[in-house]
C-alpha cells in the first residue's frame, strides 16, 4: 500500500512494463520525500512507513479532500 504513485501519467510508446513501474515507484518516493521532510516536528509518526501508512488509512477512511486533515488529525491524536 502506498509504494506506487497514483496520478495520471504519461509514458513513450514501447515503455516497457519495468520502465513504467521505476517511474511510478520513483515518482511516489519523491512525493513521500518532501512532504516527510515538511512534517511537523512533533508528529507522533517515527519513520516513512508508518507516515505511509497513516495516509492510506486517512485515504480510506474519506476520499474527501477537504476532510483528509480532520481524519488525520482524529488519528494523530489518538496516537499521541
């Protein structure tokens, strides 16, 4: 669960199927990169994977942009 980026992508005809999964992979490790490094100090999260994994629950639980940090937040508290 979050290892692949999800978005619309583009890619040359005659990619090959490992082109397109290093671009997706390298694409979503970029995106999980930077938000990791513009994360509160003080968030009760120790590592990437548990940041991952944190998103996806807070994904599934609504698909609602606008409600994405209230969920977060419901969580992050708990955890704290």
């Amino acid at each position: 669960e979050g290892s692949l980026a999800t978005d619309t992508l583009r890619f040359t005809r005659g990619a090959t199927r490992q082109q397109m999964v290093d671009k997706l992979l390298a694409d979503q490790k970029k995106l999980v990169d930077d938000v990791w490094q513009r994360r509160a100090p003080d968030l009760p999260l120790a590592n990437v994977e548990e940041f991952v994994t944190l998103a996806s629950i807070v994904e599934k639980e609504t698909g609602k942009g606008d409600e994405r940090s209230r969920v977060a937040a419901v969580f992050l508290n708990r955890l704290a």
